[in-house]
C-alpha cells in the first residue's frame, strides 16, 4: 500500500506540475512516509519541489498539546528555515498573509474517519481560502483506518463549528481526498487545481485492518490521544464523552477506548446496555475494568469503568456500530443514576450558548433521546436510519477507491 505522499515522492510524473511553483504543506506528526520520513523533510530533499512554507492543524504540526483548545504559535521551522503557520492558534482559517507563502498547498494529513476531527473542518477552510485566492490544492491520500461503515445523525443546519463541517453522519466512511471533492461540490467552491494523490493499493475492505494497512504501515499518532486502530474504530462513539461527565481514557494509556466515573458501576451500566439495546453491541466486548486518570477528569481518582474491545477475532468490523454503544453507555446511566450530572456545559470549541453534547452530534438529538425515560433503541434508529442511508448515497460519486 502507498500511500499519496509516497506516490508524489517516487513518480517524477506526478510531481512534473510542481516545478517552478512555490509549495506549501499541511502536516502534522503522522505525514511521514513508508521509512517514517517526515513529509517536510522528505519534500524539501525532493528534486523539482521548492517548499516555502508549511502549515499545522490542531494539536500542531509537532503534535505536542494533549487536549483540545489548546493554541499553536506561528514559528520558523528549525531545520529548513521556512515559515509554519498555526491554523489553530490566533486563527483558524489561512489568512492573506499566509496564503501569499506558496502557490500549491500539499495536504498531507492522517485522518481517522470521523466527522469531529478537526482535520476535515481545517480542509474545508483551506479549500475555500483556496478559492478567495486562486491557489491550488493537492490532498496526497492517506488510509481511512475506520473504514468504510456509516454511522450517526447528520448535523443539522445551524449546528455547523469547528467540529461539523458539513452536512454529514459522525462517522462517513470517506478518505480526506474524497472528502475535498465533496466539499467543493457541496460548498460550490471554485477551486483552481483541485487534485487527489490517490493511493494505490488501499483495500477498506479487507481484514484484519478493514481500512488500515496492518503489518504495512507503522501508526504515528495523528493526535496526541490517537494512539491505536482501536481508538479511531471505537472514536466515532467515545468522542461524544467529551461532552460528558465521564471520563474518556484521557491520562490513561487507553484513551477514547473506554469510558467510566468514580460514582458508577461498569458492571451494571454493561448488563443495562444489553438490556434496552443488545443488537448494538455487535462486533465487539465490552469489558469492565478499573483506571485511575493522571490528568483531565476524575484526575487521582479510580474510576469504574466500561473497555470497548475491537481488535480480537471476535470483532466484526461491519457489525460494530460505535455511535450506538456509547448511546447506549449514555442511556444506561440515565436509566441507572436518574438524576445523574451527565452533560458538561462548557463552550466546547468555543461554540457559546450550545450544550458540548449538541456540539459534538451536531443537533440536540442524541442528548434528547438520552433524556427522555419513555425513548427506546428503536426511537433512535428511526431517526439515524434514514440519515445514514442518505449520506451513504450521497458519498457514492466521490468515492475513489
């Protein structure tokens, strides 16, 4: 499998058009090649390339701030003397002085399939900066390590943010490559030079990766608290915690895998999931176990908590809906603790006056079902359903693999 970057790299062809043109990158820590090369260092060496600046996402190009709204500065990069410029730091879009920097932006960036990973929303923004000045843009692909399964409620209108890009379910299926033809499409965005550097020899439905090259490709975390296959399987569901009282792993070694609090029963929570919806526990075991955070909630304290296993031979990659058990999670806990302090009120990606749980699911509907005592299983599929089959449709002329 290689990926885009290692295309460009090893075909003069394709990088024919980049001559005499002054090129950009955004990256962060997992933009390395098959050697774990990192993708400014391996560009900069290339022949027929003139890199001139460079540009990081959330988390920053180094990858080094562990939770989220945490800034970036601007800075020179040490070894190639180019300017690096934080799209999350005083900005979030690229500005005029930015975009002057190159003539060809080279995207290069690990997703994990997932539509509250910023990376897409940072796409979007530059595709449409792009389009202001007439620069072009080349998304060198990279693996969805999720797959191609499709799940959640769309975002609805009004609920756009840095965390909802765009019409979409939580988890879409789509590699950043397809993702940019949507969006220009569904955007109706003039982009001079839009182009994808395909892989070649990404198999999404192929096991035991079923998305991710396993024994191909080393994992770099894309993020600080992406640390495996497993998390960005299970991320689609665990991300909705960080609308939540519960903790998610963060300051463990598990994190965005599980979830738990000091004042719960795992073990109870687990038996009520299989209660009111046992069909959306397929494909993986959910295990009761005990952590201790280091850092962010329930810090010190040991919680009870719920593991969510996806990398055994029992795990069913078209089976495992993650959305739906951590819906279930939530549910159990209402049904358990009634009253229990479940959703946490803070402007999550400074997105004032909206409950983080709304934010997050791009609608209040998920926290709405939550809530309601008398809402079942069905009640939710109802309105997901239809939803996913939607989107499932919609994605169809841009898929490229």
């Amino acid at each position: 499998m290689k990926t885009g970057l290692d295309r460009l790299l090893s075909d003069p062809a394709l990088r024919a058009e980049l001559k005499g043109r002054r090129v950009a990158l955004l990256a962060h820590p997992a933009s390395v090649t098959a050697d774990l090369t990192h993708a400014v260092d391996a560009l900069a060496a290339c022949p027929g390339i003139t890199l001139t600046a460079a540009f990081g996402p959330q988390h920053g190009m180094k990858g080094d701030l562990q939770d989220n709204m945490m800034e970036s500065p601007d800075e020179t990069d040490p070894v190639h003397g180019i300017p690096v410029f934080s799209l999350y730091g005083e900005v979030r879009r690229p500005t005029g002085q930015s975009m002057g920097t190159f003539d060809v932006i080279l995207i290069d960036l690990q997703d994990v399939g997932c539509r509250i990973y910023t990376f897409i929303t940072t796409l979007l923004y530059v595709l449409e900066a792009a389009a202001e000045h007439g620069k072009a843009v080349w998304v060198l692909d990279r693996p969805n390590p999720a797959g191609r399964p499709v799940e959640g409620t769309t975002l609805r209108s009004g609920w756009e943010s840095f965390v909802g890009a765009g019409p979409m379910p939580m988890r879409h299926g789509m590699t950043l490559g397809e993702l940019g033809h949507w969006f220009i499409d569904h955007f109706k965005l003039d982009v001079p030079g839009y182009s994808v550097v395909e892989m070649e020899g990404w198999a999404p439905e192929a096991g035991p990766g079923f998305g991710w090259p396993l024994n191909e490709r080393s994992w770099v975390n894309p993020s600080p608290n992406a640390p495996n296959v497993s998390m960005t399987r299970a991320y689609a569901g665990t991300v909705m915690l960080e609308g939540a009282t519960l903790s998610e792993g963060r300051g463990t070694t598990r994190p965005l895998e599980l979830f738990g609090a000091p004042d719960i029963d795992a073990r109870a929570v687990i038996a009520e999931m299989r209660r009111i919806a046992p069909d959306w526990l397929n494909g993986c075991i959910l295990r009761d176990c005990w952590f201790q955070p280091t850092f962010h909630k329930h810090v010190g304290q040991l919680c009870s908590g719920v593991q969510i296993h996806v990398d055994g031979p029992f795990y069913d990659h078209d089976a495992f809906r993650p959305w739906r058990v951590q819906a279930a999670g939530f549910k159990a806990i209402r049904n358990l603790y009634p009253d229990y302090g479940l959703w946490r009120d803070f402007p999550y990606e400074y997105a004032f006056g909206k409950l983080a749980i709304d934010v997050i699911n791009g609608s209040p509907i998920l926290r709405e079902w939550v809530d309601d005592r008398s809402a079942t299983a069905a009640d939710l599929d109802a309105i997901a359903s239809p939803d996913e089959a939607a989107w499932i449709e919609a994605r169809k002329p841009f898929l490229l693999y």
